[in-house]
C-alpha cells in the first residue's frame, strides 16, 4: 500500500520538483500551499491544494519544501498535528541545529538534502552531463535523524530517494555533522569561494581584459585547479603554482576561517543567516 505523503509549499520550485517526481508513483498526494496565487496554479493545473493543518494530520510523510528560515516557525505549528507515527522530513539543518524543532516522542523528524550531481564524475547523458542540480543526473543524498523510530526513517529515507532520483548513494550524518557541512563548508566557504572567483574575473574585466578572454582563461583554470586539488588530475601543480597558492592564501584568506566549525561561531553564523 502506498503512503499518503504531503508536500508542504508545493508550489515553489522544491515542491514542484518533489510533484513532478511522486505524481507517478502511485502515493496519495497532499498538495499544501500558503501562497494565493501559486495555489491557483496548481488548481489550474487540475490539483487538489489541502490545508497544512488538515493535510499534517492525515499523512504519513510530511515533506516541508519550504523556505528555510520558515521551518523552525512552521515545524512548531505541525509537529503537534502529526499524526502518531508520522514522518516530518525538512531539507535543512539549520533549525535543528538550533534547537527550533520540538520534540513529540510518537513521531519522526529527519532531514535530507541533495549533495548535487559532483564534478568529474561520468553521466550517461548529455542531459545528465548538463544537469547541476540533480533530478536528471545522478548524485547522492545526505539524511540525519533527528529523533524517531528507525523504521519510520528508513520510510522516510526511501521516499527520499524517490524525490530526488536517481539517487547514487546515501549518506547518513548527525544534525551537528549536517551544519557542519551545510551552511558551513558548502555555503559559508564553498559558495564565497565560487563567488570571490567571479568578482575576480569581474575585476579583470573592469582592469581592461577582454570579457571572452577571462572567461576562458578562468573556467579553463578553475577546472584544473579543482581537478589536481581533488584528485582527479594526477599531476601536481607547478611549483611557481605553489609558491602562488602559499601567498595567496596567506595574505588574502582570513587564518581564522576555520572558526565557522566551532559549534558557537556556526550557531551565531546560523542565527544571522536565517
């Protein structure tokens, strides 16, 4: 028998992926949406929009595909609904990682995120190949528990892999572990990295290098450096390379980046992002 599975903001673009996905697999679909007009359009498009409050009630898996910075505020108002045995699955860390989600002992509460199709891995098509966040390509998934049974995570795990199919691993953490790697590495370091590297082009650009040269000359770069420091590119950088990275890194990376993984620097960092 297929679960009834709820999906809380189904009209933003994560509710719509997660519809897109389940609508053929044969669940009882609870289609929620606060937003007016995104409401009408799903109704436009012959769907049935069910109440969060009714729809917490009567589902066995309730995925919030929500903005972030909503969850905690939303999770309160549901987890008291939920009926016993129930799934709440929310696709961030954040809030948990505050302590912001309350605690029901007769029900389960995870998280799940995709990890995004990786770089220097082979995808069988070029729409695969053409795919940078997952749904077309394959990639992997990272779960915690926050607090449930076992089997009821598991449930939840498995309706996971379906919302973000096709699914090439699952990674299992602890919401401390998950902060760790997200907001932490992948947003507070990855994502100014990718962006500081933009500005830089921007600045070459603005210095009177010709906008197609830097382009080249960067995604070329960009590929490489990632490729040898990740280890897909067996030959090392050059030693004037080296000599390069050493000063770089020491006269314009902060020496105290690593703080954001103290738990107090990260739950400050969290507080203020949210």
């Amino acid at each position: 028998m297929q679960a009834c599975v709820a999906i809380l903001g189904a009209g933003g673009k994560m509710g719509a992926r997660a519809l897109e996905k389940l609508a053929p697999s044969g669940h009882n679909l609870l289609l929620c949406e606060a937003d007016a007009h995104k409401a009408g359009l799903l109704r436009d498009r012959g769907f049935e929009v069910t109440p969060a409050e009714q729809a917490a009630g009567e589902a066995d898996l309730v995925l919030m595909a929500v903005p972030d910075a909503l969850i905690g505020q939303i999770a309160r108002t549901l987890i008291p609904l939920l009926k016993p045995g129930g799934v709440l699955i929310m696709l961030d860390a954040a809030a948990a990682y505050l302590g912001e989600i309350p605690s029901r002992a007769d029900i389960t509460a995870m998280i799940v995120h995709p990890c995004h199709p990786p770089f220097f891995t082979e995808q069988a098509t070029p729409e695969a190949r053409r795919d940078y966040f997952g749904g077309v390509a394959k990639q992997d998934l990272l779960v915690s528990l926050i607090e449930g049974e076992e089997e009821r995570f598991q449930q939840g795990v498995a309706l996971c892999r379906e919302v973000f199919s096709p699914v090439r691993a699952v990674h299992r953490v602890t919401p401390e572990q998950f902060a760790m790697l997200e907001p932490a590495m992948s947003e507070i370091i990855v994502a100014s990295a990718a962006a500081w590297m933009k500005d830089s082009l921007e600045e070459a650009v603005q210095r009177g290098v010709p906008r197609e040269a830097a382009e080249a000359f960067m995604a070329g770069h960009a590929q490489i450096a990632m490729a040898i420091v990740f280890g897909a590119e067996k030959s090392p950088f050059s030693d004037a390379a080296k000599r390069a990275i050493e000063w770089g890194t020491r006269h314009y990376i902060s020496p105290n980046w690593r703080e954001i993984f103290e738990p107090e620097k990260l739950r400050a960092a969290i507080r203020e992002i949210l």
